[in-house]
C-alpha cells in the first residue's frame, strides 16, 4: 500500500475566492469514459470557467483559440459532451449540467421548414403521401 505524502508543502491547494469544481463522479460513475479527449478538453474548460449555476457563453472562435481545436472538432466534442449528458447547449450559452439527475439534452425550437421535412419522412416510413 502506498502511503500518501505532501511532496510539495509550500504549494499544497485551497480553495480559490471564484467558483469551480470537478466532480469526483466523473470518474467513479465513468462519465469521462464517454468522452474523447478533445470533448474532455472541452468539458474541462466549461468546467473551470463556469458559474455557480453551471453557465458561461464563450464564443466558439475563442473556445478553438483558446483549446487549439478546429471549429469542426470543437462542434464534435459539444455533440460528445450533450450525448454523454455533461452540457447543455443553446447558443451561446453552455450549462455544465449536475450529474445527480437524468441526462439532459439540447431542447431547441424547429423552424417551420424542418418540421414539414420531418413530417414527410415519417409519412415516407409510413408509406403516406401528402
């Protein structure tokens, strides 16, 4: 067994005077499982910077300057990080979601023109014309 010592006294951790946490659970519960490392970087990022109640609207050209990611890779760890049930997204805010309850997913407004296309591919499936 490993015995646990300060390596460093001079430099051991407080808590600072702004918010932020990382949850014990991501690991535990593997959630970090779910993620590839660029939705980790992400996910670490949201974290850090967050309120207290989860938020913050960094925009996506600062988030890829700031995380040496493309807009593409950037747009593919947000849709890791929303499956996994980690964030919340509606542009541009971001919530860092609590890991206590059900997963939650983007809920957006569909425009008038998508509806009328998911409408006619259901009535497709079902064998129905318009």
């Amino acid at each position: 067994m490993t015995l646990k010592r300060v390596l460093c006294p001079q430099r051991i951790r407080t808590i600072p005077r702004q918010f932020s946490w990382i949850d014990h659970r991501l690991v535990r519960e593997r959630y970090l499982d779910r993620c590839d490392p660029p939705a980790a970087a992400l996910y670490l990022f949201l974290v850090t910077v967050a309120d207290v109640q989860g938020l913050s609207y960094y925009s996506d050209a600062t988030l890829t300057r700031c995380l040496s990611m493309a807009s593409v890779r950037l747009s593919q760890a947000r849709e890791g990080l929303i499956r996994a049930g980690l964030i919340a997204y509606q542009r541009p805010l971001y919530q860092v979601l609590a890991l206590d309850g059900p997963a939650q997913f983007e809920a957006r407004e569909l425009a008038a023109d998508e509806i009328a296309l998911r409408i006619g591919a259901l009535r497709a499936v079902l064998g129905r014309t318009p």
